[in-house]
C-alpha cells in the first residue's frame, strides 16, 4: 500500500520505452523492437538509393535497422527462443530488406 491505496499487479508495462512484464522475459520486447525497426526502414527506405555506394549503403542499413532493433539489449535476457526471433530478423527479414535496396551481402 501507498498512501492508502492499494497497488495493482500486472502483467505488463512500459518503462522507459520498454516493455517489462512479470515473468522478466523479452520476447514481446524483442518481437516489438523488431517490428519498429522495420516500420523505420519502410519509412526510410529512399534514403538508401541505388545510387550511393553499396559500402554506404550496407553501413546505412546497419547502423540505422539495427540501432533500432536492439535498443536496449543490453538489458534483455536471451532464451534460445529469442535469439531465434533476432537471428530470423537478420537473417529472413534482414536480407529480404536488404535485396529490396541492392544490399546483398
């Protein structure tokens, strides 16, 4: 109790941008970051043009898709199951999205 009233438990919420929940695990964190870093890189996408050099190009991609993507990591726990979401997202979805700018590596 904190000043007479009562405190709610919950399974979820947002801290700092963050989703923590009561069990402690990241998967919906991971799942949601992902999610964000490819909303940006839709939104994003004419400034990775074909014609920039392919170097810059690949730097963009990696510095901007996966600054997003693993803001906050340092922070999460990883299971086998959520390295599989991030290593999916790099490896399916990640060069998918960089075929879709020249960024075949």
């Amino acid at each position: 109790m904190i000043d007479q009233k009562q405190l709610e438990n919950v399974k979820s919420f947002k801290y700092l941008g963050s989703m923590l929940t009561n069990d402690a695990r990241c998967t919906c964190e991971i799942k949601h970051r992902i999610a964000i870093a490819k909303a940006a890189f839709n939104k994003k996408r004419v400034f990775f043009p074909r014609t920039l050099d392919l170097k810059l190009r690949k730097k963009l991609v990696n510095y901007y898709i996966w600054s997003i993507a693993l803001h906050g990591a340092e922070t999460w726990t990883l299971r086998a199951v959520d390295q599989k979401h991030l290593e999916s997202f790099k490896c399916g979805a990640g060069e998918g999205r960089r075929r879709s700018v020249g960024l075949i590596m």
